[in-house]
C-alpha cells in the first residue's frame, strides 16, 4: 500500500479526497522529488520515465534550465510584474513570435492562463465578429470543463449535472463535410471549433482533404475556422502548429499547455486583425475582455523562454523524426498481437488503439472487465506499465481503447527504445499469462468496494 504522507491528508481534508484514493486503488500514488527532461525522481530514488508529457504540456521537457533561469532572472529583477497600469514588457514580443510561428493571417494574440480560458474568448471573439451566436464542434472533442467550453463537447461524462449548457452549441461528426454543410448553411454559426488532431477522442488524425473543406465551407458561409492547438501547438506534432501539416489558413488559433514550459500558466489566442478589432473597436472598449494574469510578466517571460528553447533546440525537428521511428518500431513491434489495433500520430503525438480479443480465453476476462468500467482494461495497462515498468502513460479521456503516448520533445532515442520494449513487455503479458488478468480482478474489486 502506498505511504500515506502529511500532505496526502492535508491534500485530502482540505482539496479533493477522490483524486487521492483514486491514485491510491491505480497503485499509482507516489511522490516525485525531481523531474528533468524526460524523467522523474521518485522520492524513493525510483525512475520514471514520463511519455505523458502531463498532457503536452512538457514539451520543453521538465524544469529546463533555460527556462528556469530566465524565470529567476525575471524575479530577481524586481519589475513591474502585475500593474495593471501600464503596457506589458513582454507580451508584444511573445504575441509577434507566436503569430509569425502561426504565419498566415494570424497577426494578433490575446494572452490568457489556461486553454479553458482561450476557449472562453473565442467564442466571445467569434460572436462579436460575425454577430451570430451558434458555434459547431465535433464528436469527440476535448475543449476544457469551464461552462463555455464544456458546450463544446458531447461527452456526458464531462457534461453530467453541470448543465444548462450553452444553447446554441451543436455536435456534428467528426470527418463528416455533409453535416458541417448542413449547420452551416443556415447562416447562423459564428464558427466551427476543430482540433486538427483530436487527443482525447483518441489521437484521431483526420484526413487532410476533411480539414481543408471544412475550412472551405466556414469561408462559404461566413463562419470562423477555429482550431484548438492546446495538445497539438508549439511542435508537438513536428510543426509549429498541427494545421501547418495540412496546409490550413484558420481565422483563430488556441494555444495553451506547452507555451508555459510546464512552469507557469499562460495560453494564448491567435486570430487576424479583423476578429481582433471586431471586439477591441473604439477607446470605450479598451478593456473589454481581460484576466488579471493573463499578460503577466511571468506568464509572457516563461512564454518567451520556452519559445527560444522550442527553436534552439530545433525540437519540431525532432518531434518528426523521433515520432516517425516510435511509431515504426510500435507497429513492427505490436503487429503480432491481436488486441493491438492500430499505431498512429504525428510528430510525437501518437495514440495505440486496442481492440477486443477474438480468442475466447482472452475474450472472457476482456468483456467482464468492459462491464465494470469501460476504460477499466486501458487503465489497467496504465498501471502496470507505472509500476511495473516504470513509465508513465494515460489513456484518451474520451476513447478509453487509446494509449496516448507523448513524450517531452527532447527525449532521447534510447528513451524511445526503452518505452518500446517496455509497452511491448505489458502487452505480451496481457497476451501470454493471466497475471495481468487476476490483477484487473484485484482492480475492478477494489473500484467497486471503495
Ligand atoms: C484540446 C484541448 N483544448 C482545451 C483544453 C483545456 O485546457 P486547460 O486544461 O488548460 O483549461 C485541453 C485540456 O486538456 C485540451 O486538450
């Protein structure tokens, strides 16, 4: 059983209980003394190596020390750090190398603290500018849990108990150009909300011709082409951005995650001139869409700094060809196991679909274990590859068949080949023994009776 420690207790009177006994049934509460790169430190000297990136937000890798030292710089210096007052230092030259990354008629940023937030404003930005109120997005979709966002996605796991949600928000499929005409063409969307990739509908990775049609008919009928790059900007998928894979020209771009350095909250919103203006029109509305610590000197430095790591480091470069070498040596590797699906992703963004065995002695245990939980088989592969070996994965919060894999941009080869070993490893096991199997027992018992 795990240690249970002060802060545990104090995390659990006075934060959130579930959180700690839900770590501590996955055999997955441990605490971490050091991160770096790739790795973490547990407390006990045990190593971690980290293929979640917290979600794309490491892509800089942990604690850089780059950026760690202009962040120490920036205190030491004793700024204008929160004025409020004045115009901030930093934040024109982070906007200017953000919207010359984006390139296209992206021109403009308005800077917020988390991706939720961006969300947030481009749906208020998308409104002013075209005067309508319905916003479209696709099954699948992860856009953040604030009121606004949550209408944008269809899940009613996220959804439950937290509506009415905005009324004017609609599903489509995701791929489908005939039901996007459909929406669209009654004239009343101010835009249509797409991750290029989905991360959490399962690394979906849409065909380009779907993305440039889509975009396409936003143009026919008036509406913005909204992306959400808060898992897939800032050279996740090899790119600066994912749309600049598939040739895009989007009217707003989200950006969150990754632009911190993992170190301090900061998104970002690109859009062009117009949509900008739209809501910033005359000197009466200077300010009329803010947040206190959106354009903090902080917030803009870490921004900064991860911005010069990301390019010095040349880590898209990276991300494309690390990415391309895991996921060939997941499919040769993978490719004789019946449960694995497929292998997919771009750059290092890559999700392994599993599926339901055909053999019966595996079939048995798989659907007794999808009847408790159906993401109860995908966490289990989580947990033991945690503890077992040592690294650390999740699957997609809204496609539980999926292991996300996504390492900080700046792991190494021989970390690629350790992971590929090692998941290799677990999935024979899933195959080959019933170890596996009794454990998930052990698991779903557990669930039920805590
Ligand atoms: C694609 C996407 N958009 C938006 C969000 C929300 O970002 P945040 O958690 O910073 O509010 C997330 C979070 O995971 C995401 O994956």
């Amino acid at each position: 059983m795990p240690t249970v420690v002060a802060s545990d207790k104090l995390y659990s009177n006075s934060v959130n209980p579930q959180w700690v006994r839900l770590l501590d049934v996955l055999q997955m509460n441990v605490h971490f003394a050091h991160c770096e790169g790739a790795e973490l430190f547990q407390s006990d000297g045990k190593r971690v190596l980290d293929f979640l990136s917290g979600y794309c937000v490491h892509n800089t890798g942990h604690n850089h020390p780059d950026i760690i030292a202009a962040l120490h710089e920036e205190l030491d210096r004793n700024g204008p750090v929160m004025l409020q007052s004045c115009v901030p230092e930093l934040a024109g030259e982070l906007a200017s190398r953000l919207c010359a990354g984006a390139g296209g008629r992206l021109t403009k940023a308005h800077f917020t603290s988390s991706g939720s937030e961006g969300v947030e404003a481009a749906i208020k930005f998308a409104r002013a500018c075209t005067g309508r109120a319905g916003l479209l997005f696709a099954d699948g979709a992860f856009h953040g849990l604030t009121c606004g966002a949550l209408s944008l996605m269809g899940n009613e796991f996220w959804r439950e108990g937290f509506g009415p949600f905005l009324p004017e928000a609609r599903q489509i499929p995701f791929g489908d150009l005939e039901s996007l005409d459909a929406e669209l063409s009654t004239r009343k969307c101010a835009a249509f909300f797409l991750e290029a990739i989905q991360g959490e509908g399962g690394i979906r990775v849409p065909d380009g011709q779907y993305l440039e049609q889509a975009q396409a008919l936003c143009r026919k009928y008036g509406s913005l082409f909204i992306l959400d790059e808060v898992q897939t900007g800032l050279y996740r998928t090899g790119r600066f951005l994912a749309a600049q894979h598939f040739g895009l020209d989007p009217d707003m771009v989200i950006l969150a995650k990754a632009l911190s350095g993992g170190l301090v909250p900061v998104g970002a919103v690109l859009m062009t001139d117009d949509i900008y203006n739209s809501v910033y029109s005359s000197l009466h509305r200077a300010i009329i869409h803010t947040s206190t610590y959106s354009e903090s000197t902080l917030a803009m430095r870490a921004g900064v700094a991860t911005l010069d790591v990301l390019e010095s480091e040349r880590l898209g470069a990276r991300a494309l060809a690390l990415g391309e070498n895991l996921r060939q040596q997941l499919r040769e590797t993978l490719a004789g196991y019946e449960m694995v699906k497929e292998v997919r992703g771009l750059g290092l963004f890559c999700g392994v679909e599993f599926q339901a065995p055909r053999h019966w002695t595996l079939r048995a245990p798989y659907e007794t274990f999808k009847r408790i939980h159906p993401g109860m088989f995908g966490q289990m592969l989580v947990m033991n590859l945690f503890r077992e070996k040592g690294i650390l994965t999740q699957i997609c919060g809204n496609n539980f068949q999926v292991l996300k894999v996504a390492p900080p941009l700046v792991v190494t080869e021989a970390q690629v080949d350790e992971f590929v070993r090692k998941l290799d490893e677990v999935v024979e096991s899933v195959h080959a023994s019933t170890t596996f199997w009794t454990e998930a027992l052990g698991l779903a018992r557990r669930m039920v009776n805590i």
